[in-house]
C-alpha cells in the first residue's frame, strides 16, 4: 500500500517536506502516529496544508495477463481517500509462430512480427506464412508415427532371436520343438506383419486426425 498526499502546491505524491505558510515542514510530519486515529491524523494533517491523503492499494491481480484499469477512489467517513483497482482490463494473447510461445499485450498495443493473435491447434501446429495461419504439421506428424512403428519392429526383431534360436537348436539337434518357443515366434511375426501393415498406411496417409487415430501396440 502507498500513501500519497496533496501538498499546497496540488501537486499529489508520497511523503516529502514541502513548503507551507513560508517554513519548509519534514516529511515525517506526514506520518500517521501510532495510536492516532485516522480522522485524527487527516485533522492534523489538513492544519500544515494538506488537503486530501490517499491509501492507494496496487492492483495484486497477474500482470502478465491483465492491466491494472482505471482507479476507484472512495472517501472513507474518517476522511482517507482509498484507491483501488477493481476492473483490470485482459491483456491481448499472443502466440509466436515458430514456438507456440504465449505473450501478452495490453489493449491497443501493436502485435510484434512473428506473433499472431490466432490459436495454435493442439496437435503438430505449423504456421503458413504464406496465407498467415495455422495449419497441421502432417509430415512432422508421419515421422514420428513411422519412428515409433520403427522403434516397435526393432523390439520384435530383438525378441525374436531368443524362440529362434531356441527353435533352431533343437532342430540341429533333432529334438522337439518346445511349444512355448514356437507359439512365442508366431505372436512375434504376427504382431511384425501388422506392424508393417499399419507401417504402409501411415505413409500413404495425408490427415492429421487419421495419423494421430494410429496405435502402435
């Protein structure tokens, strides 16, 4: 909170000596005292020349996303003048177009290069500056699709060599197969097969939406 007083020249601001009836008075005249009453301390401080006092609360909302508005002054009965900031006015958002990154400007305030004022889709947004708007990064979006199809095969390829090996050794040995070797490397190739599959048809794909709809298990 600030105290600003009006001095005898009408001029308002916090405390300082200030001259009255031809002697310079100390600031610190301007204190309220404690145990002073406020319609005491504005009595005393209307007999050395000044005329109105004024607590001024600063607005506290966030200032990254809202100004301050216009000040409200009430008259208190014991004479204060309080000023408060009740109606903060929103700030404009702002969206860099390479970063997605937010800023905010307050109202009338130019939109600096490289900011749009339109919201970036959630998913893989790119901007055109060509026709200044958001649009889908679909190739950005295929990549990592087929990266993640990729990393998923070369797990299976991994997998695999365990039952196969398995597998191949009891073949040169001429013993059975075991069940759970081969049943294991069917469901490994089964689940490569798919994955190939779905592989082909992300890269034939040219939505957004039907690119994100793809699961890889």
């Amino acid at each position: 909170m600030i105290i600003k007083y009006t001095y005898p020249d009408k001029t308002t601001g916090p405390a300082h000596a200030y001259e009255h009836r031809g002697s310079i008075l100390p600031a610190s005249i301007l204190i309220h005292r404690d145990g002073e009453t406020d319609e005491a301390w504005i009595t005393r401080l209307a007999g050395t020349g000044i005329t109105d006092v004024r607590r001024v609360h600063p607005y506290d909302g966030d200032i990254n996303q809202y100004d301050a508005g216009d000040p409200v002054e009430t008259m208190t009965d014991s004479g204060v003048i309080e000023v408060r900031y009740p109606n903060p006015v929103a700030k404009t958002t702002l969206y860099n177009t390479a970063t997605r990154e937010v800023m905010y400007v307050s109202e009338g305030q130019t939109v600096p290069a490289g900011y749009t004022t339109d919201v970036p889709p959630d998913d893989y947004p790119l901007w055109d500056a060509e026709v200044e708007a958001w649009t889908e990064d679909v190739d950005t979006a295929k990549a990592d699709k087929l990266a993640e199809i990729n990393l998923a095969l070369t797990a299976i390829d991994t997998a695999i060599v365990r039952p196969l090996r398995a597998i191949l050794a009891a073949d040169a040995a001429g013993d059975t197969r075991g069940p759970d070797d081969e049943a294991r490397l069917t469901a490994l190739e089964a689940q490569a097969t798919t994955l190939r599959a779905t592989r082909a048809e992300v890269e034939a794909m040219t939505a957004l939406a039907d690119i994100l709809a793809v699961t890889v298990d």
